[in-house]
C-alpha cells in the first residue's frame, strides 16, 4: 500500500490530531531555533518522516519539548564565579578567633568569630581560591590569628599583610614570616581615628621602610584621602611599594546625587593620589564600598575607579573587605559586578585588576 493511502486513512480513523499537534511542535522549534533561542536540535530529526509509526508516536513530543526547555535554559546568565578572571586574588580580608586569639584591650569593636574556613567558604561563592590576609587593628601587632591562618592555606593560596612595631622586630622573625607568605605591613590610621603630623607620618613610614625593604615587601596604608598629600611627598623617600587602602579613603557624605555629574578631582587629596599613581611606586585597592558612599549605586567610587584606571592601569587592585567588619548583610557581588564591567572597556584588564597587579605587588625578593 502507498504511503500516502496510510496516511490518508490513519487520519480518517482520528489520528489527525497527533500530526497536527506534531507539525506544530516542530513548527514552533523551527522558528525558535531562527530566532536563536534555542539550537538545532530542536529541529526534525533525520529519518523522522522515514517511518509512517515515528510520524504518529507521541515519544518524540515529549522529548522535544525537553529540548526546548533545555534549549531555553542556556540562556540564563553565567554566574559570577564562571566570569571572574581565572586565579583572582581577594587582596583584603580578615580572620579573627576571639577564643583562641583573643583581641587587644584597647580594641575599638568586638567582632565575631570569622576562621580561615569560613573565608574560603565565602570566596568559594565568588570563584577565588586566593587570598592577602590582613592584620585588623582589634589584633594591634600580635599577628598570631593571621599567621595561624596563613599556615593552613600554604603559600600556593595565601598571603599576608602583617602590623609591626619597627623598633621592636628582628630579622629571624622576617624570615620567617616571609616563608609563610607575608608580603607586607600595615600602617593604619583610618580605622583607629589616629592623626599624624606630616613630620610624624613621615618618620614612621620610613622606619617600616627600612624594615621591609630587604624583602620586598609593600607597604600599606589606610588613611583619610586628606592626609594623601602627605604621602605624595614622602612616597619618594621610601624606596618600597606602598598600597592605599579602600579608593584612598575618601569622604563622600557630602556628595549630592542630584543627576550631576561627581568630579572627584573636588575632593582634597584625590589629585594628589592620581599623581601617587601615574608615579609607578603606588598600588590602590578598590574596595569596601559600604564603608565610603552613601549612594547604593556606589556612582562615585565608579567614577574614582575610573580615574584610577585611566591613570594606572596596572596598579589597581580588586578586594572584597570581608568579613566586612562593623557591617553586617553585605552582598558584595553587585560591587565585583561593577568591577567586572568597568574592566570590560579593555582586553586584559580585568585579568590585571583581578589578578596579575596584585601578583606583582606581591612578589616579595
């Protein structure tokens, strides 16, 4: 019997309404697939009209309607942590142990407990498998929780910045915190509310210049963005790397986003910290947004880092400031979106603000 006389009657005895059902579904993924929302998978298989049972089965509608959801499916976003440059430093965050370490008498907050688990726990939900930890100021000079942590990463996956007395310290302790992955002291006013004379500011980064120079260590400072041009001055003399701490610091509370345009050259100091920059010895952190602006679009620490970026490129580094510490519900990922997208502008750039500068700076001798 022809093909065409089976058909004819298998329609007749009310099988028309599965060809129907049939050619539609397979009309839809045909015009999907055209459009691009879904791939060619969802068109006819081959040798489908080769049998007149396969034409009327009802098997394959269910399996292309999986198709095109499959196919649908490839459409949502990639997630963060498939996006973020490939061996991305966190170049600023925290552990405290109150129980085992127990902070300074003269600490300003007391704060949870936040172990080296915890954290790569957290970095986990971004994709970063590398991390500088930093001495907070609870913990003064005794460095104990941070090397502890530092000990159980190994050096393949941490570093660390550590807070020093450069009158007390030896060069056997050095050593040995530099085998353990220490990279850097930290100089920080900002979070204590310390003001220095520039005569004061000065003598004191020189001395931890001494320190660490044989190691090639940087040196990093979290300070007012007023008292930049204090740096500005000194930076030459130290003949080390020097890193500031959060965009410098800046005061923006009185930062209006009334729909104009910010300068950010209208902040005292911010001038100076471009020409820190465009000098070649100083590293700035875009970080803790929550800390600095007002606004929930952080639009002006946006157009900081862009003047960063424009004046050095390769001197810029990317950190989340966790535990963020004396702020509690921070959702991060909206701020490493930004980040993401302001590297977008040039190959290459978000490897270098994610990964390559915080390499460098933290090469070490």
């Amino acid at each position: 019997m022809r093909l065409s006389t089976v058909l004819t009657k298998r329609v007749a005895l009310g099988f028309a309404p599965s060809l129907i059902e049939s050619m539609i579904s397979l009309q839809k993924c045909s015009l999907r697939a055209a459009v691009g929302t879904l791939r060619f998978r969802c068109l006819p298989r081959t040798g489908l009209l080769e049998s007149p049972r396969a034409l009327f089965s009802t098997t394959h509608l269910k399996k292309e309607r999986q198709l095109c959801r499959e196919g649908t499916a490839t459409l949502q976003p990639v997630p963060l942590k498939h996006r973020i440059p490939r061996g991305t430093w966190d170049t600023h965050m925290h552990v405290v142990e109150p129980e085992r370490f127990p902070v300074s008498a003269n600490a300003v907050y007391q704060p949870p407990e936040h172990t080296v688990d915890d954290a790569m726990s957290f970095e986990s939900t971004l994709g970063i498998e590398k991390i500088v930890l930093v001495q907070p100021s609870i913990y003064g000079t005794d460095n104990s929780c941070l090397l502890e942590a530092l000990k159980t990463l190994g050096p393949s996956r941490g570093r660390g910045v550590v807070v020093i007395d450069p009158t007390n310290i030896d060069p056997e302790t050095l050593e040995e915190w530099h085998s353990l992955g220490v990279r850097g002291v930290r100089v920080n006013l900002k979070s204590v509310g310390k003001v220095l004379s520039e005569d004061e500011l000065t003598e004191t980064l020189l001395q931890h210049a001494q320190i660490v120079r044989p190691y090639g260590w940087t040196i990093q400072v979290y300070v007012s963005l007023d008292m930049v041009p204090l740096l500005e001055r000194v930076v030459p003399q130290l003949g080390v790397k020097l890193c500031i701490d959060h965009f410098g610091g800046p005061d923006l509370a009185a930062v209006e986003h009334d729909g104009e345009p910010f300068d950010p050259y209208t902040l005292p100091g911010f001038s100076s910290l471009i020409s820190l920059l465009r000098g070649g010895d100083t590293y700035v952190k875009i970080s803790a947004p929550y800390r600095l602006s007002k606004d929930e679009e952080y639009r002006d620490l946006e157009t900081m880092a862009r003047e960063f970026l424009e004046a050095a490129p390769d001197r810029v580094i990317y950190a989340t400031d966790w535990p963020h510490t004396r702020f509690s519900g921070v959702d991060i990922e909206p701020f490493t979106e930004t980040c993401l997208r302001l590297c977008a502008k040039e190959p290459g750039l978000a490897e270098r603000v994610f990964r390559d500068n915080a390499e460098e700076m933290l090469r070490g001798v």
